[in-house]
C-alpha cells in the first residue's frame, strides 16, 4: 500500500459563490434536435440523430436536479445558433409554426417555471448565428429583442445571457462562406450587451463562449482579440468551453477518449493552461476584472465516449477538475449536461444517475465556498490529488483523490481528521472500475433513496484514510494549533 502525507495550508485564497457547479441542458436536448445517440458521425458538428423534446413534466427528472441547487442552469450548444424564438402578444405577430428550430412562447414558459421550481437561474445562450443574421451575414437584434422582452414582462428566472456558441468554430461548422469574423463579432457583442443593459438591466451579459480544445487551444483565436475589444468593457463574465478529450463519435479529434487518458496529473493539470490564456486575453484591457466562467465541460467532447464518460472512469477526472478550477480563480464550472449524452449527470433513457451526479451531490454538501491552496503532498508520486475548502467560522474538507488503478493507499493528513466519507466505485462482476453506481461509506448509492444517504450521512470516522483504487474521500479536518485564516 502506497503512504502519503498531506499537510494543508489555513491560509484562505478566495470565496466561490453558491453556483459554482452549474449545470447545463443543451438547447437540441431542450427542443428535440440532433443530439448524441447510437450513430457515428456528425453534420456540421452535430449529430445525425434527433431526439424527442425533453419532458419537463416527468417528475423523475425534477427529482435529481433539484438537490443540485443552487445553480445557474445554462441552455446553450450548437443549436442555440440555429434556432429563432416566436411568442404570441408581443405586438410581432403570431407565433411560428412547423418550423423545425423554433423556441416557442409555451416552451420557453415551461422551461423557465421548471428551472424555478428545482432552484435555477438561467444562462441562456442567444443565437449568433446564421438564423439569426441578414443576407449580407450582419447580426439582426430583432429576433433576440423579442426573447427578451418576453422574458422580462414574464419575470422569468434569467440571470444572463451569452451572445453565440462557440462562434470560433463556426468556419467548422458552416464553412467560411458563412463564418463570423472577429472584428464583426465584437462590434455585434457590443450591440447585443447594450440590448440586455436597456430591456433586463441586472442580468449579466456573457461571452464569448469560446471553443478551447486540449493541446492546441482556440481553433481560431477569439479571446485575445476580445480582451483588446472595448466591447470586452460589457463583460460580465467572460466564457469559454473546455473539454479535455473527444469521443469515437466525431471525426476530428488531438486527443481520443479512452478509459485511463485522464487519470494521471499531467493531463488533468491541462486545464490550467486555458485559465491563464483567458486571464492574459483579458489582463491588459477594459475587461481585465471580468470573471471566468467555464459555460460548457464534461469528459469527452461529442456527447461523452459510451462505457466511459458513462461510468465511474469519469467521476476521478470530475471531482479533481471541480478542486483545479476552484483553485485557479474560475468563478463558475457548467457542467456538460445534467441530462443528455454519455456524460449526463443523469441518463436521459431511464432517468437514474450516474456515479457523476453523486459527486456533485457531494460536492455541494461538503465543498465550502472557501477556498485554501493545494496542501503539501508527500509521496512517492502524484497519484493522489488534494483539494481543500471550507466554511466561515466551521471544520475544512479535504478532497483526496487516488488515481492509482489498482492500488489503495494510505494517507496521513497534518492536524485532526474529524471523519471521512468515502466514495467509491461500485464493484460489480464485469463492470471493474466502468461502474455504473457508486458506494458511499458501503452503502451503494441508488435511487432516490440514495440522495438522503448523501445529505444524511455524517462525517465517517476519524484518523488515517485508505482509499481504494481511483476512490475518492471527502475528509473533515481541523487544524493542530492554528485556525483557519477565515
């Protein structure tokens, strides 16, 4: 059994706000467009499948998101760039009808009582793209003015809104003839911010939603341009997408998803990499103070790689990209998606999580909003990551993380463990460590029985922590001798 020593440091480096683990619905999901199912490929960076509208009635589904709040519940994807909004009674005209890619005022009025309902603000994404622009491919804020001004005069929950998706990749996705240019794109960001200051003064504006791959980073590099923008003087939050594989599912691809890419620390430190790139697009102009939002990651992009974003293969990656980010400055992680594709917190066929979703089950209860620098690790290796955090005035958690496949290991942590809890895989023959279900201090997390056993469990049992491969341990701790510097 491989031994570790972890000494935490007290000092207190920033405060998250309660929406840091966000969540995500992607708009196909939400509209019943192409979405990531059996079929191999994509069209334009989509897939070649559709799906049905997500039904926003089923009890099931409320049943897993709402201990999810608080959060900021993001619609967006690559259909938010494809789709035109109709409401009835907003002196425009009658609502679309059988149109394919059309928000319409019921839908829009659904999903925003829903999202109030579990707890949620939402982030919405508003169309960039070819939809949305003239003949000579200039942005019309007409379509976009309507959405707004319904949602206002509704009072829905919207707390921002995020111009275009991935608007970098559009030479991708449409080709050039019908991509956006930097310069244009910022002129229009600055029409669209100055559109949400005038109709929904105090929601945020946010962008640009960036595509930023591993390795290689922006396709077509759009947040420098941005930060040296006077429009990056309307941020609110500046956004970008970040995921650190890509699935079977589509054709281009710098790193393939396969079971162990992301258990080691060299690839699950890539992360940071793209931090400071947005922090230095930003650092010398008028949005220099703009916060970090990460608006869309999960393991593997294309809709997750089926048997492993799927399973407990992927939690490891999860839970130490929630401690990475927190400590690097983002104010706010999204995850891709709360329901929808392989890496869904929930399966969308039979409506029950995944190992995935209790971690951030977890994660909500435990993780405080403080947040404390990585503890010293003392080791043989770094196959064990720390992360710890906190809670005005309370005890501090601990987050460690084994990243060894096959063997437990034993850590010892500087001060007074006051108890652990223990998640793990849950270990079923011809299932490994791709477990679909979790154990919480032995009890296997399943159904909804399984969210009390998180919010009820209590702190474990103190001293030395022995986690099994790829487990995961959530450790009370207090201070021999100082307090935390709160």
């Amino acid at each position: 059994m491989t031994a570790y020593r972890v000494t935490p440091d007290p000092r207190v480096l920033r405060t998250l706000p309660p929406w840091y683990l966000s969540l995500t619905i992607d708009t196909s999901v939400v509209i019943g467009g192409r979405w990531w199912g059996p079929t191999r490929g994509t069209v334009e960076g989509l897939s070649r499948d559709r799906v049905p509208p997500l039904d926003l009635k089923n009890p099931d589904l409320s049943a897993w998101a709402a201990p999810l709040a608080p959060a900021l519940l993001r619609v967006g994807g690559t259909e938010a760039d494809r789709i035109r909004y109709g409401f009835r009674h907003d002196g425009q005209g009658g609502e679309p009808e059988g149109e394919s890619f059309v928000l319409k005022g019921k839908l829009w009025g659904q999903l925003n009582r829903w999202a109030a309902d579990c707890g949620f603000s939402l982030l919405f994404t508003v169309s960039a793209g070819p939809e949305s622009r003239d003949p000579d491919g200039r942005w019309d804020p007409a379509d976009a003015e309507r959405l707004v001004r319904n949602t206002v005069r509704k009072g829905y929950p919207v707390a921002g809104w995020e111009f275009g998706n991935e608007v970098n990749a559009y030479p991708f996705l449409y080709g050039w003839s019908r991509s956006v240019s930097n310069r244009r794109y910022l002129q229009e960001f600055a029409v669209f911010a100055d559109l949400i200051r005038r109709l929904a003064p105090g929601t945020r504006v946010v962008g640009p939603a960036s595509a930023i791959w591993p390795l290689v980073g922006e396709p077509n590099p759009l947040l420098p341009a941005l930060g040296r923008s006077p429009a990056a003087a309307f941020l609110d939050a500046l956004s970008f997408h970040y995921y650190p594989q890509q699935s079977s599912r589509g054709r281009v691809a710098v790193r393939r998803a396969r079971s162990t890419n992301l258990l080691n620390a060299r690839a699950l430190d890539g992360a940071q990499r793209w931090i400071r790139y947005a922090k230095r697009s930003l650092s010398r102009g008028p949005g220099a103070n703009a916060p970090i939002w990460i608006t869309e990651t999960g393991h593997a992009l294309y809709g997750g790689e089926p048997g492993v974003s799927d399973t407990w293969l992927s939690t490891p990656w999860w839970l130490d990209q929630l401690g990475l980010l927190a400590q690097d400055g983002v104010e706010a992680v999204f995850r891709q998606s709360l329901v929808g594709g392989d890496y869904g917190l929930v399966d969308r066929q039979s409506l029950e999580p995944r190992p995935d979703y209790w971690a951030s089950l977890l994660w909500k209860k435990t993780m405080g909003p403080l947040v404390f620098p990585s503890p010293r690790v003392e080791g043989p290796d770094r196959r064990l990551r720390v992360w710890h955090h906190g809670r005005p005035g309370g005890t501090s958690c601990l987050l460690l993380i084994n990243l060894h496949t096959q063997r437990s290991v034993r850590v010892d942590i500087g001060g007074t463990s006051v108890g652990t809890q223990i998640l793990e895989p849950h270990l079923v023959s011809g299932t490994g460590l791709a477990a679909k279900t979790a154990v919480l201090n032995g009890v296997v997390l399943e159904g909804r029985g399984g969210i009390q056993t998180v919010l009820q469990a209590g702190p474990g049992r103190p001293g030395p922590v022995v986690l099994p491969p790829l487990g995961c341990a959530f450790v009370e701790w207090e201070p021999s001798g100082i307090r935390p510097q709160w």
